[in-house]
C-alpha cells in the first residue's frame, strides 16, 4: 500500500492545501525577505540578490540617525496618537452611554470616518490645512485669531500635528465604539454598590467604570497600535514624509528607501527592526489584556 | 440610634405609580422583613431607603435626619446585593476595604477591621483571591462582609440568597441570623421567599401592588392574616379558601356542606353575608392523623384524589365543594388514590374573610 492511502497520512494529506498555501502566501515571502535583509539587494541590479553581506545592513541602520529619528517620531506619534484618541474615545463614549434616545444612530454616524479610505482623508485634511485655501486658516483668519497664513503643513511640528488630527478625526471612533460596547455590557450592580460604599460620582468612574473599561481599551489599543504603527498613506499624501523629512516616519522611509533610491536590502532590514517595534507594543497591550480578562470572569 | 421611618412615601416612574404611599416604622436594631411576589414594590421601596432611587413623594427617615435628598453615601447604610455586585477586579481584601479606603481611614486601621469581618465570616483564607475564583455561596459572604465591614446603621439586603442552591441558602439564612445576633444593627431584608421571611424576620411587612397588606410578627401573619392575600402567601402549602355564605350560624359552601362559624367570630358573621373560608393544610387531617384533636371541630367525608408521602406526613390532595383542597395526615400511612376518609376540621383555626374585600371578618 503506498504511503498515501494510509490511515495515518490521512491528516497530513488534508492539511496539505492549508499548508501549501501558508507557504506561498506567509512563509516564502517572510523568508525571502529576511533573507534579502542580508544582501545588498537593490531592485535595479538584480544580479546583487547573490551578494551576501552578513549583517551590514542592520549595522548601518543601528548607528544610522536617519533611520532613528524616524523611528522616534514613530514612537512619539503612536503615544500621541493613541492616548488623545483613546481619552476622546472614552469621552464620546461616556456622554454616548448618558442619552436615552437615538444611541443606535449616533453610533452608526460615528463610523462614517472609517468608512473612508485613508488616501482620501489624507487628501482631505491636506486641503483644510492648505496654507492659502485651506479652511482652517480661512477661519482662524475671520475670527481674527491669526493675521498671516500658518504654513500648517510646512512647519515640522505643526505638520505632525496636523497628520495626527487627520489620523485621530479618522480612527477616535474605533475606541468609542469599543468603549461603547464596554458600557453597554457593564453591569449596574457594582455601580451601586459603590455609591452605597461612600464613592462620588468621580471616585465611582474612577475605581468601577475604569478598570472595567479596560479590557476593551486594551483591544482598541492593539488593533491601532498597528495600524499606527504602520501608517503610510496619510503621511505620503499629506506631506510625503518632507518638509526635507521632517514628518518622515518609519514606513514612508523604508518605502522611500526600498522603491525611491531602489535599495530593497536595505529597507528590508528597517522592516524588520520597525516589525519588532509593532510586534512589541502589540504584545504590551496584548499582556495588558489578559491580565485584566482573568478578573473580568467575576463581572457576573 | 436608627430607626427607619417611612412616612407615604411613593413611587413614580413617569405616571404609573408602583408604591402607593407607605408608612412604615423601623425600630432600632430590629429586623424587618419586606415580602411579596415579584413587581410588589418591595425592591423598589428598599432601594429607596438605600437612596439608588429617587423619592416622588412622602418622607423617609433613618434615625432622626430626613434623607430624601441625601446621596447613598451620606446616610451610613451598606446594602447586600442580589447578584452580589463585588467589584470584579478587586481580590476580596480590596472589596472588603474598599469602602473604608474611600472614607480615608488609615491603611493600618483599614486592614485590622478587615481581618476582623473576615474571622467573623471565614474568609480569612480567601482573602487574596478575586471574585472570579470564589464560589457562589463565598462571593455571598464576601458582599455580606463589604457591609458589615463599614460598621453603618443600618443593612439593607436585596434578596441576597435569591442566586444559591436550596441547600446553600439554608446555611446562609442562618448565618445571616447569627450574623444579626453578634452585630446588632436595624436591617431591611427583602426577599420573594415566604420561609425567609418567617425565619428571619422580628418583623415581616408583606407587600402587594406597592401596598402594605399587613406588618406584624411572623406568627401573628401566619396565625392572623389580615386579607386572603396574607393567608395565601405565607405559609407553605398555602390555606385552602372556599367560598361561601353565612347561614344559620354556618359557612354553607357551594355543594350544601356546612361548616359551624368558629366562636370568635360568630360576633361578625351575621346572616347572608357572602364570605371566604379558610383553613390551612395543616388543619384538616383525618380523624385521628391531625395535629390536635380537642377544640373544636367539623368533620365531613372526602374522597383522596392523590397523595404525596413526605416521610413522618403526607400532603393529600382532595376536593371539597368542587374545588382542589390540600389536607395533611400526620404519621407514616399510605394513602391510596381513590380511599375515602373522614377529615376533621380544627375550627379555632379557620379563618373567615370577607368574600368582596378580602378582608378577615376580625377586623370588622
């Protein structure tokens, strides 16, 4: 009997179509791409796929502040980020939950944002920001607040501030409605015990509403953390990474590295380290969570 | 001092009405009952004493302030939830200090008093686990610690052992006594469960509609029910009522068998008044398996349509005057479907109540 007719090749014969495509989609390519992280692979001289160069690449980009300033301003704009849309979140979330009537509806018009291609917002805010038609200075200009024309997207700080507005106006929702979902499913009674137990109403969000909340930030935090993590599109269109790249984060640059000057060995290796930067807030917020899901068994 | 006083107090929720102006005193360090099916109002009064709802209308007291206005956390109460409400992401030494930790009192001071409360509830082991590891009986102890531990004037209790099993509950009615006898405070204990009530109150205040039917001790509502309402609630089986009409010094029920009106209330059964006769289970036995057989009594012969033997008694289900009664034989017989026997009524413990108002005749 050949092998294949087996009882005990069974299993393994019908993994096979999962376990071949995993290898083609997942595994060829991740392998592929470390692998070209060792060479001086630049995507005009194919030959130099062969020309080894051990750990170079990831030397150069260490002790490189090109890459590093990017890679902090990654961090910086994570942090930032995250925690304003994490506090608008919960605020939207909390006078959401206060209303009586039409709690569906508002929630369904929070998600038109997302419902948006981040080009599109990109372009969008890239109009509002604009420093001679925009409608932001438009209006700082008629309301008085401002006599000249802010070059919001040419001064570096106010260009990262602008990009985190568009990126907050796009995803603040995604907390809010996790959050949402997080009071919706909280129940009354230790509410009302700790009013009984002497809390006001701060102390009552404070040490009840919060540390239920959690678990459900944590989950927001890890799905964005990623996405942040690995913005691009809004950043290449509303300022492509310049002024001389001063809004330059992690991604804008590997692509710019990897496609503009053609050095995909090179930005392979930035891949890597910026995949170990996601996968390290990832598994912070990842941790967070399951340390608060062991007590959230007692909520019933 | 806390005395609880209610002075018709209502509730509103928009313009139904769901407790219609209730008065009701507490005394200090005195058990009360509230009991009553479910949608009495019993609940709802409760946690208005607690302050979770708002008063529409009277007064309510706790010792000699007016509280109607005053949050929850400023009329020194605790209060035991049904679903036990701890905070879930506390261990059981956070829970049980929780509430002091908020009063600013001093972490030492904290932690002595909880020792304390966990000695006297048993928690002493469990006290670094979180709710989630705790069984449901434990989770109720932990709550009923959280309350004493704060030391207040009064304990409110929200059916608290509506969520255990039948044996569980028994042990924790129990210690919820014991726990009343060592830490003397006034508690309001609400509870659906008609055996709680008896066996907890000092008083029980049984509620119907958002209305107080009767307060008194458990034996006098056992013993005296004020309404049919009474009689039917408290007390398990519940009393068997027939209707009738007063004839001749007699309760003539709907198939012609009469039944003597018992001497006491003679004064108020006068002729042609239509009535309702009562009797519990416990009352009519076959001659000679009964509870007493001086006083007293009537006998009339009833066919046994089934029995359930519970051991030393049986619960027999017969019918009298067309309708289902429920007797009791004391003593280890078998009782067949279909045997014949003579019961015997105790009259000086049949009720009579007014068939239109419900009312007992006594309280003419």
């Amino acid at each position: 009997m050949p092998f294949w007719r087996r009882e005990s090749a069974t299993p393994f014969l019908l993994l096979t179509p999962a376990l071949l495509t995993m290898a083609f989609v997942v595994i060829i390519p991740l392998v592929f791409s470390m692998y070209t992280s060792f060479t001086g692979y630049r995507l005009v001289k194919p030959d130099s796929l062969y020309d080894w160069v051990g750990f170079r690449n990831y030397a150069r980009i260490l002790s490189d502040w090109e890459f590093w300033v990017p890679f902090g301003r990654t961090v910086l704009f994570l942090t930032v980020v995250l925690n304003v849309e994490f506090l608008l979140g919960l605020g939207i979330a909390l006078l959401i939950n206060r209303i009586t009537w039409g709690q569906r509806t508002l929630r369904t018009i929070m998600m038109f944002p997302m419902m948006f291609s981040p080009i599109l917002v990109g372009f969008q805010f890239k109009f509002l920001f604009n420093d001679n038609i925009g409608i932001v200075n438009n209006a700082l200009q008629s309301l008085g607040l401002s006599d000249g024309a802010i070059a919001w997207l040419v001064d570096a700080k106010l260009a990262f501030f602008s990009i985190a507005i568009a990126e907050i106006w796009m995803s603040t929702s995604v907390f809010a409605i996790l959050l949402l979902a997080g009071l919706f499913a909280m129940p009354r009674d230790p509410l009302e015990a700790a009013k009984v137990d002497g809390c006001n109403a701060w102390q009552t969000f404070r040490h009840i509403t919060l540390p239920f909340l959690m678990p459900f930030a944590y989950i927001a935090m890890a799905i964005r953390s990623l996405d942040v993590a690995r913005a691009y599109d809004i950043v290449t269109v509303m300022t492509d990474g310049g002024p001389a790249g001063r809004t330059e984060i992690l991604w804008t640059l590997i692509a710019r590295v990897g496609y503009d000057n053609s050095r995909m060995g090179m930005a392979n290796a930035m891949a890597y380290v910026s995949t170990i930067l996601s996968i390290l807030f990832t598994w912070y917020f990842y941790r967070k969570l399951v340390a608060a899901r062991r007590y959230m068994g007692g909520a019933q | 001092m806390a005395e609880i006083t209610l002075d018709k107090v209502v509730k509103k929720y928009g313009a139904a009405s769901v407790v219609h102006g209730i008065d009701l005193e507490i005394a200090h360090e005195e058990f009360v009952v509230l009991v009553g099916p479910s949608g009495c109002g019993k609940s709802t009064t409760l946690r208005m004493i607690a302050g979770l709802e708002d008063i529409s209308g009277g007064i309510v007291r706790i010792g000699d302030r007016v509280v109607n206005d005053l949050p929850p956390r400023k009329r020194n109460i605790s209060m035991v939830f049904q679903n036990y409400a701890l905070y879930p992401h506390m261990n059981v030494r956070e829970n049980l200090g929780f509430g002091l930790k908020i009063a600013g009192e001093s972490p030492d001071n904290i932690s002595k008093r909880v020792d304390e409360a966990a000695a006297v509830l048993g928690l002493t082991p469990l006290l670094d686990r979180t709710p989630a590891e705790l069984s449901g009986g434990q989770r109720q102890r932990v709550a009923m610690g959280r309350a004493i531990v704060r030391r207040p004037e009064v304990f409110l209790f929200d059916e608290p052992l509506s969520n255990l099993d039948a044996k569980l509950r028994g042990q924790m009615r129990a210690e919820i006594k014991k726990l009343h006898q060592k830490v003397r405070t006034t508690v309001v204990y609400v509870t659906h469960d008609q055996v709680e009530a008896m066996t907890l109150a000092d008083r029980i205040v049984v509620m119907r509609d958002g209305r107080i039917e009767q307060v008194g001790t458990p034996m006098e509502a056992f013993n005296h029910p004020r309404t049919t309402f009474v009689a039917t609630f408290i007390g398990s089986p519940p009393m068997n009522l027939l209707p009738g009409v007063i004839a001749g010094g007699a309760v003539r029920l709907a198939d012609g068998t009469t039944v003597p009106v018992p001497d006491r209330l003679k004064p108020h059964a006068r002729d042609g008044r239509k009535v309702t006769l009562g009797i519990r289970p416990d009352d009519i036995s076959p001659v000679g398996h009964g509870l007493s057989q001086d006083g007293p009594g009537a006998e009339v012969d009833l066919t046994v349509e089934l029995a359930e033997p519970l051991g030393m008694e049986s619960l027999i289900y017969t019918r009298l005057a067309g309708q289902e009664v429920l007797a009791k034989l004391y003593g280890p017989r078998i009782v067949q479907p279909g045997e014949q026997l003579t019961f015997r009524m105790a009259l000086d413990r049949a009720h009579l109540f007014d068939a239109e108002t419900g009312q007992s005749l006594r309280l003419d």
